[in-house]
C-alpha cells in the first residue's frame, strides 16, 4: 500500500511541474536563507568580544526575521499549490478515495519535494554561510582574527524548521481541500474556499497588535530614553510584525479591495474581468499579495528608518555604521526574498489557470486580452498591497520620527516610499506577464 502511494504521488508531480518547481524553490531558498544566517550565530561561540556578539545580532537577529518571513513564504506557497488541487481531490473521492488517502497522498508528495529542496538549500547554506562570513569580515564588522567555526548543526537545524513548516502548512491546506462532499469540492474547486478560520485572524490580530504595541511604547517609552538606539530597538520591528499580520489576512483584504474595483471597471471587458476574478480567486492571488504587502512594509519602513536615523544621529555614536549596515542587510535579504516569493507565487498561481485560459481563447478573446486581464489583477493585487504595505509601514516611521524630534511626519527621505511602492509594482506586473507568456496555451 505504502510503495503504491509512492508510486502514484511521484506520477502525479510529473503531471504538475509547475506547483512542484514552486514548492521547491521557496524550501530551496528558505533554507538557503536562514542556514546561512545560523551558521553566523554558531561560530559566535568561538569568537572573541565583541565579534561574538555582532556575529550573534546577525545570525540571531537579522536571521530570525528573516526565518519568520521565509517559514511564512514556505508555508504560502505549498498552500497555494494544495489548494488549486480542490477539483482533483474532489474527483480522487468520487472513485473510492478516503479524506485519510487523499490527505496522505498530498504529504507525500510535499515531502519528497521539501526533503530534496531541503537537502540541497542545506549543502547550499554550509557554502553560503561561509561566503557571507567572508562578506562580514572584508567589511569590517568583526576582526580579521576571528573565524568561521560553523557545523552541520546549524545548517540541519534550518532545513529541519522549514520541513517543519512545509509539512504543517501541507496538513492545514489538506484538510482543508479534503472538508465536505466530493461533489462540492468538484464544483467549488475554483471558487472562493470558505470562510478564514479563527485561528488564521487570531494570529493576524496577534501580529498587527504586537506590531502597534510596540510602537506605542517607542512613542511612549523609548523616545525618552538615553540611548540612541533605544527607540530604533522597540519601532524597527513593527512594520514586519504589522506586515506579516496583513499577509495572514490577504484573501479577506484583498476581497475587500477588489470589491470597489468592479464599480469603477466601467464598460472595459478587461478590467471587468480582472476585478471579477480577482474578488473570485482572492483565494489564491492572496499568495501573491501576501509577499508584496510583507515586501512594502518592510523595505519602506526601514529604509526611511535608516534615512532619519542618519539624519538625526548624534555626531560621535559608537556603532553607528555597523547599525546602518546590518539594516540596509535586512532590507536587501527581506526584499530579496520577498521578491522571488512574489514572482514564484505567480508562477504557481497562473500555471493553475491553463485551461480557464484556453476556455477564454476558445470563447473568442485574443491572446491580448487573456494577457492583459491576468496583468490588470496583478495590478489590482499591486495596488492593494502596496497601499497596506505603506500603511505597516508606518507603524515604524511615525514613532521613530516622533522619537528622534521629526514629528509624525519625517523631515526628509519621503521619496523612498514612492520608489519602492513602483519598484514593487513593476515586479508584480512583470512577474504576472512573464508567467501567462509561458503558461497561456494557444487554442487549437
């Protein structure tokens, strides 16, 4: 029985190369990403002071952010990929298939993806490691006498908490694909999937509440405090939080953002249709407008962080530039990633639509018009999260500003946020027409 299911979940990654190269590239990166900052933190045990606690701020720190935004990407994107299989679950229970069988069939195929992914971005991370210790020591932040002591724990540790990750997240999405009757699921498949459990908006409120606290006692607190870096401390982290929060939150956000979107698409075939699917399938674009809200946030809110804490630092701080280099590190690292994830999620989602494509061909619209309406979502999708990114965002801004004597609006580097808001726009749009280039078929 178990060499059968095997067989029959190995035949049927093979059918869906695109969901599988999605799933395994958010592991592949994932453990990519936080292996190599872990191993910053275990070859801290070995160096002298004060290089064991910079390396400890890195690895720790910058990583265990970093790890919360990939283990939240990870488990958005094998919940994108579980879930477009609703019809296909459907169809398995129609001839005979137990919730049980099908639940197990989806974490089996999981797991042969995240396990290979994990083992390379694991041999990946002992080598990238290595390089961004190199980086570390050529740019100052620790002596030439210190050294890189990492190993295998760190990097084992890192693949283990992302297979951990994909798994929950597999087991959630399943159960979730395999509730109620077959027939339903079948008919239902590309439709909304039901209402946001409870726990989902108990962590968002989590999230967003924390992120908010924590800028009321910047405002409060840290503002007053003798060191300069107090405030940066306690606001620096609420516009991730925030962000995050938001992104737990994106099919109900984005439901209610495309809602007015239909109103305002006029007599525009396109633009209609866009809206149209947008609201139908917040479902699934919402693991497109999960990383550009978490990627907003977090390149807004700290770069024009960075920007006013230059501007109004006191002459003379200790410490300052390797403190503006580990923030520009998190930015460049967050936005990185965030990055692929958008243009993976995207990939994934659209690879899904193939035959809703073709159907749309077949009924007599252009190859123009089928790219162009999935382009306008992406552009429905940009909007929205780029207008909650910013809004996260704040949430770090306003209290830093107010506590380095700016006011709640800063005196300079505004700029910044109309940049990154079109830097991320354009990736969306490009990844949304790079991926319906590749996935839209021709009718026949």
């Amino acid at each position: 029985m178990n060499a059968a299911m095997n067989g029959l979940a190995l035949r049927s990654l093979r059918h869906r190369p695109r969901a599988a190269i999605a799933t395994f590239l958010a592991v592949l990166l994932g453990t990519l990403l936080i292996g190599s900052f872990a191993t910053l933190a275990e070859s801290s045990s070995g160096a002298p002071a004060p290089d064991d606690g910079t390396l400890v701020i890195l690895g720790a720190v910058v990583g265990g952010w970093g790890a919360l935004i990939v283990l939240f990407s990870v488990a958005s994107t094998v919940g994108i990929t579980t879930t477009q299989r609703a019809a296909e679950i459907g169809l398995l229970r129609t001839i005979g298939a137990t919730p049980r069988q099908a639940r197990r069939l989806i974490a089996r195929e999981t797991g042969a993806i995240a396990l290979a992914a994990a083992v390379i971005g694991a041999l990946a991370a002992s080598v990238g490691g290595r390089l961004l210790f190199d980086l570390i020591r050529s740019g100052g932040l620790v002596s030439d006498g210190t050294r890189y002591d990492a190993g295998p724990a760190s990097v084992a540790g890192a693949a283990v908490l992302v297979l951990a990750a994909a798994a929950i997240a597999a087991a959630v999405a399943a159960r979730r694909a395999t509730r109620g009757p077959a027939g339903v699921l079948v008919r239902e498949s590309g439709g909304e999937q039901g209402r946001m459990r409870w726990w989902r908006v108990a962590i968002a409120l989590l999230l967003v509440g924390y992120g908010i606290a924590m800028a009321v006692v910047t405002v409060a607190v840290t503002a007053h405090a003798d060191d300069p870096y107090a405030a940066m401390s306690t606001s620096g982290s609420s516009s991730i939080l925030v962000g995050l929060g938001l992104a737990v939150l994106a099919p109900v956000l984005l439901r209610w953002g495309a809602g007015p979107v239909r109103l305002l698409a006029g007599t525009s075939a396109t633009a209609h249709l866009a809206s149209y699917n947008t609201v139908r399938r917040a479902h699934l674009l919402a693991g497109v407008l999960a990383p550009v809200v978490v990627l907003t946030s977090a390149a807004v809110g700290t770069l024009v962080l960075v920007d006013i804490d230059a501007r109004t630092l006191p002459a003379g701080t200790p410490d300052s530039d390797t403190i503006a280099l580990l923030n520009n590190v998190v930015v460049g690292m967050l936005s990185l990633f965030a990055a692929i994830m958008v243009v993976n999620a995207f990939v994934a989602t659209v690879a899904h639509r193939r035959e809703e494509l073709l159907r749309l061909r077949l009924l007599g619209a252009t190859s123009r018009q089928v790219r162009g309406s999935v382009v306008a979502e992406a552009g429905i999708v940009a909007a929205i999260g780029v207008v909650l990114g910013t809004l996260a965002a704040a949430t770090t801004v306003v209290p830093f500003a107010v506590a380095r004597d700016e006011g709640m609006v800063p005196d300079g580097g505004l700029w910044l946020v109309p940049a990154v808001a079109a830097a991320v726009v354009v990736l969306t749009l490009g990844s949304a027409r790079g991926a319906v280039r590749s996935a839209a078929p021709e009718p026949v």
